[in-house]
C-alpha cells in the first residue's frame, strides 16, 4: 500500500511538542504583521523530520504536494525534505517534475527555513545546466519568499565556482526592502568572497556605499578587522 500524506501527518502528531511550537512561533515571527504572520507549528525539531525522510520511501509526489499544502509548518518542511531527497536519486524527467511542482508552489515555501534548506537543492541543481532566466523573473516577484528562493539558489553555483549569477543578482536586489532579503543576499556574497574574493570585491567597490547597512555586514563579516571598519566607515 502506497504511503498517504495522512499516514505520515498521524506519524508527525507523535512528535508534536506544544511547549517547543509556542517558542517556535515567537522565533519564526508569526504575529501580525511579520513575516510569517498565521504560520502554525507542531512542535517538531528538523532533525526528527529528516529522520522520517529516511524511514518513510515511497511516498509519491501527488502525496508529497499534500503535505507541502498544510498549515503547519513542520508538515511543510517534511514535504519539501522529500521533494529533496527525490529530487537527487531521480532520473532527469523526474527532477523536471520536482522543480516545476516546487516553484507552482512557492505560495507554501512561504518562511526562510523552507527556502534555505530546499532552494539550492531543487531550483539551483536543477539550473545548473540550463537557461538560469527564472531566477530574474524570481528575483523580481513581489513575493519576499520568491525572491530569497531566486538569491539562495545560486548557492549551488557557489558551491561549483560559478558566481555570475549571485554577482548579477545580488546587483538587481540590492535596493529590495525586506532585512530578510538583505541578510540573503549579505549571505551569498560572503559565500561567493570564500571561493574568489576578487569576485566579491569587485563587487563592492561598485555598490557597497549603496548596500543596506545589513546586507554590507553580512558580505564583509569575515574580513580582516581593519579591511572591514573600511568599509563600514566609506573609506575603501
């Protein structure tokens, strides 16, 4: 018999623990307002819904994208944990399947541990050897989360030594008014100067006057002291 999303949601209620879901709620910003204003959760830590990841096979994609619908947060993040791990032992049509149901779901990939935990892994590894022009329709989505999925998933190409993607990027939403987006994009360019400073310098010397304040910490934070008060005073 083919594993339901019911079966796994009933599997997931064993592991429910209110006094960790009402921390989660005040560290995921849900009251009205933020970010992940309405977001429910059961009380469940990631490393107990990779473990069932493992221990659930089978489970099919039509299953899966019922899981990704729910309005509890861990049954979304167990969704997109399956969505990855099927998408790296899938044959080439099946990876096709994947990202397209990812990305004509992006409305539940809707807080930043969803996106940065699945994004590289689906949407990067997928563009890696393809037309990369999703990620600009991405990163010019009113959505915050469509946009942090299109900054996130070139950590892929990091990852690989190509860069011209978060570079390009990163210049495109380098005036976005979200700080999760800042901290995003602070993000990858720190992990693009890991590989190839010259990459990321290049890039500042450009735009870092112009960089909100946050995404500027965030790409320059392991600099050598002195090199970094630089470029937080302008004086690079």
């Amino acid at each position: 018999m083919k594993l339901t999303a019911g079966q796994v949601r009933s599997e997931l209620n064993k592991h429910a623990d209110k006094e960790y879901a009402d921390r989660a709620l005040r560290f995921f910003k849900t009251g009205k307002g933020d970010y992940g204003e309405g977001d429910k959760f059961l009380g469940i830590r990631v490393p107990v819904l990779r473990k069932l990841v493992k221990t659930y096979k089978g489970i099919s994609l039509d299953e899966i994208m019922k899981l990704l619908k729910s309005a509890y947060h861990e049954e979304r993040m167990l969704a997109l944990f399956f969505l990855v791990d099927m998408f790296k032992k899938g044959a080439e049509g099946a990876k096709a399947a994947i990202y397209n149901a990812y990305l004509n779901n992006t409305a539940y990939i809707n807080n930043w541990d969803l996106v940065d935990t699945t994004a590289p892994h689906i949407v990067g590894a997928f563009l890696a050897d393809k037309n990369r022009a999703p990620l600009y329709q991405l990163a010019t989505s009113r959505s915050l989360w469509e946009r942090r999925i299109a900054i996130i998933s070139t950590f892929y190409f990091i990852r690989q030594h190509d860069f011209a993607e978060t570079i390009e990027l990163s210049r495109i939403l380098l005036h976005d008014q979200e700080d999760l987006m800042h901290k995003a994009v602070g993000w990858m360019l720190r992990e693009v100067g890991k590989h190839r400073m010259s990459a990321l310098e290049g890039f500042l010397k450009t735009h870092y006057k112009h960089m909100p304040r946050t995404m500027l910490r965030y790409a320059i934070e392991k600099f050598p002291e002195k090199r970094r008060q630089r470029y937080l005073k302008g004086k690079i």
